[in-house]
C-alpha cells in the first residue's frame, strides 16, 4: 500500500524570501553536516526545461550515511549499502524529489512541493485524483512548536524559542499562538510524500519510519530558516550562487571516500528501540 502525506507548512515571510531563505539554509546545514567519510556528494546539477515545470535547476546527489542507518534495517542490508541517491527538479516555487535505493530495488519516495502566497487553506494544490485525496492525509507544521521528540534531535533541532524571538532586521516575530492568521507576509509550502515500499516483513515499519524522519526533517529545516532571517535578509540571488560555489569549493577540498555503495532514503540514528531517521540532511 503506497503511503500519501501532505504536510502544510506555514511561514512568516514572503514568497520571493523564501526562495532566497531556504538556499541559503540548505547550504549552511550541508556544510555543517558534510565530513571526509559522511554526507552530501553532489553528482551532477544542471539547468534543465521541460513541459511539466518549465525552467529550473536539475541536481543528482548521493547521501552517505551509513554509520547512521537503525540496526533494524541491516538485517535485511550491510549498513554501507544503504547509501541514498536523489534526483531532484527545483523549478520554484514548485520543487520534485525522487529518493530511490537500488539495494531495495523496488522502494521509492517521492516529495513534491508547490509553494503558495497563502496561510496554508488551499486544497489540493497539488491536483490529486480523487482516489489519491481519499488516501491522503494531511498535517500542518507549526514552526513555533518545536520538535521534542527524538527524530528532531537526530536531525538537528533549531534551540529558538520563536514565542520570545523578534528578527532584529525585520520586526517579525514572536509567534504567538494563531499567528499564521495574523502574520503579513505569509507563505505556505505543501509538501506531499508519497512512500511505496512493498517488501514483506518491514516494508509497514520503513515507511513508518521515514514519514516520521520527514516530519522532523521539515519542521527543523524551515524553524532554522526563519531563526536566521537576520542572516539571509537582504541577500540577493547572485550572493547566495557565491555562498552555494564556496560550500562546493570546501566540499571539494574533503571529498567523500568512496563506499561500497547502492543508495536507501536517508536513515539516520537509532532511537530507543532501535528505530532510526534520515540524518542531517536538508533539501528544498
């Protein structure tokens, strides 16, 4: 049975900032999380065009993270196959990722987001059927609550307290309860997961799994974009393309030592029992 999620995300910035927000943020979480052994190696990024998203920046990145993958999950695979390789189409404000592992040949996850001027009510802005809209659940993320379970640690929790933070550049903040009704401007990203992992046995708890590493994985992602507004306020396009080429240049100078590799969704960390999450990875 394939897995349908849409999560809401409501953000305290304009459409036009959030494009420059969330680049900057995924490239300062990359180069904090990328060491000589472990993390993001990007195998290909290149514009591209086509009929369904017009223009954009097309990337192929592998995710090595195999000190980190739940004990669970070796029993059906050596840690260091489970390596995730990611396709991805950002043609904003619409963005696609496909996570595939040839070591489980027949799972996949995808992620498509459509980003929206919006408080986070328009429906099925992703144009399900009416099949997919049965199976679909949906869940909105409040970025002023933060994540207090284990899958926000592993990921890497943003520490602001957003009912007491004021942005010193803008004025924004706090967020106090209701304010996504309140706010100007505001912005919404609808993140749809989709997960089919039909394998017997632990297919159910692999699913389970990531949609609860996803969940973590874009509310701490989108807390540390609003908690650095002060720092990506302002920032033009052709700045953050220096910031993203000197992180490729450092990222360069350390490259990743070759493993014996196929590619899963980013697992990361054990949990109490065992179970784990993707690890510090961010993404749009």
């Amino acid at each position: 049975m394939v897995l349908i999620k849409e999560f809401r995300i409501v953000m305290p910035v304009s459409l036009e900032e959030y494009g420059i927000a969330q680049m900057y943020m995924v490239t300062k979480m990359q180069q904090k999380n990328t060491t000589s052994t472990e993390g993001i190696e990007v195998l290909e990024s290149r514009p591209f065009e086509d009929d369904v998203y017009g223009t954009g920046q097309y990337t192929s990145k592998v995710y090595r993270l195999q000190s980190k993958v739940p004990s669970w999950l070796t029993k059906f695979a050596p840690a260091q196959a489970l390596v995730m390789r990611e396709e991805a189409w950002n043609a904003y404000p619409s963005c696609k990722s496909v996570l595939k592992c040839p070591q489980f040949s027949k799972f996949q996850l995808t992620i498509e987001t459509v980003h929206r001027a919006d408080n986070g009510h328009s429906e099925n802005v992703h144009g399900l059927t009416k099949e997919q809209l049965a199976a679909r659940q949906v869940e909105y993320i409040d970025i002023a609550i933060p994540g207090k379970d284990c899958w926000s640690y592993l990921v890497g929790n943003c520490s602001i307290d957003f009912s007491k933070f004021k942005s010193e550049r803008t004025g924004r903040g706090p967020l106090a309860k209701g304010w996504q009704d309140r706010c100007d401007p505001v912005m919404t990203a609808y993140k749809l997961v989709t997960i089919d992992a039909p394998y017997w046995g632990f297919g159910r708890r692999l699913e389970q799994t990531l949609l609860a590493g996803e969940r973590a994985l874009f509310l701490e992602s989108h807390r540390h974009c609003f908690g650095w507004i002060d720092e990506w306020y302002g920032m033009n396009l052709q700045q953050i393309d220096h910031l993203m080429e000197r992180n490729k240049s450092m990222s360069d100078e350390r490259p990743l030592k070759p493993a014996w590799v196929t590619s899963t969704v980013h697992l990361n960390g054990k949990t109490p029992d065992g179970e784990g999450i993707h690890g510090k990875m961010y993404r749009p």
